[in-house]
C-alpha cells in the first residue's frame, strides 16, 4: 500500500499542475483596469466572475491623484460564445490571432445622478505569451483594452492617448 502513495501523490500533482495552467489562462474572470483617457484621466476598474458558460462583471471608478473619479458604476453579463465567435475585420490581427475566450451579453450603467445606459458588449480575452489582455467591444461601435493591473494599463498607454478601435 505504501508503494502507490508516492505514484498517487506524483500522480495528483501532475493533474494539478495541467489543471492550474489551463484555468489560468481560460478567460476574464477577476480584476481588469482601464486608463480612460480624456480631459481628465480616469482609472476604470472590472471585478468579473466566470464560469464555463457565463460572465459577470462589475464596473466602477477607482481615485487616482488627479483623475477624474464619479459614482458611476455598472454590471455585464454575458454567455461563453467563444467556438463560435467570429472576429471582426477591422480587428488587429495581434487580437484576431490570440483570442482565448469571448464572452457576450449586455452591460448596463447607471449614471451618480441618475439614469441608465444599456449596451451589448463582447468581452475578448487575448492572451500573448501568458500576458492577457480583454478587449471590452461595444457591439458595431468600437473596443477598448482592458489589463490586469492598472500599472500595465498605464504602461500600455503612458501618454493617456485615446487607444480604443472605432468600426469603420
């Protein structure tokens, strides 16, 4: 009995080890940040929850020394429509060709002084060498890169210029 202990454990690390690099890289749950340029800047934030077949997501504001920050905050949620989406053509191609996984659905925001905006939305998760970026595209109206960490966002855009894609 002894003897398969050590093959078992070898065993489950084995599993674990596949099993962490795949759920690392399977999609858009967690925390995405966005530098929303403009006037005065702005630091976006999404908290997103996934499973195999949905996304849900939560939109809000963080305070930055200078940034402009309101109460405005939102939800998506969306279905796993990744084997059968198809990327549009005026999509890079370093999107096109690194997409992992799409989720999609309807974002709603609702406004600090009131009111609501809905819109359907796809979430694109690429991935490049392990390093993931989501493109949060507003259906027929343009996409916009979302990172992991705010440092990385900055770092993507340090000049705060507008980096969102509009449809031809």
């Amino acid at each position: 009995m002894r003897t398969r202990t050590p093959a078992m454990t070898f065993a489950v690390a084995i599993l674990m080890a596949f099993s962490g690099g795949v759920a690392a890289a399977a999609g858009p749950g967690g925390e995405w940040h966005r530098l929303n340029p403009g006037t005065v800047n702005e630091h976006e934030r999404l908290l997103c929850d996934q499973t195999a077949t949905r996304l849900t997501c939560t939109y809000s504001k963080l305070p930055e020394p200078g940034f402009h920050v309101d109460g405005t905050t939102g939800t998506f949620r969306g279905t796993n429509i990744t084997s059968t989406w198809s990327c549009p053509d005026w999509f890079p191609r370093q999107w096109c060709n690194k997409v992992v996984a799409v989720y999609e659905g309807r974002a709603t925001y609702f406004f600090e002084g009131g009111g609501t905006f809905r819109v359907d939305q796809d979430y694109v998760v690429t991935s490049n060498r392990g390093h993931e970026v989501l493109i949060q595209y507003w259906i027929g109206q343009f996409a916009c890169p979302w990172f992991r960490t705010f440092d990385e966002a900055v770092a993507a855009n340090p000049d705060s210029e507008f980096d969102c894609i509009f449809a031809p």
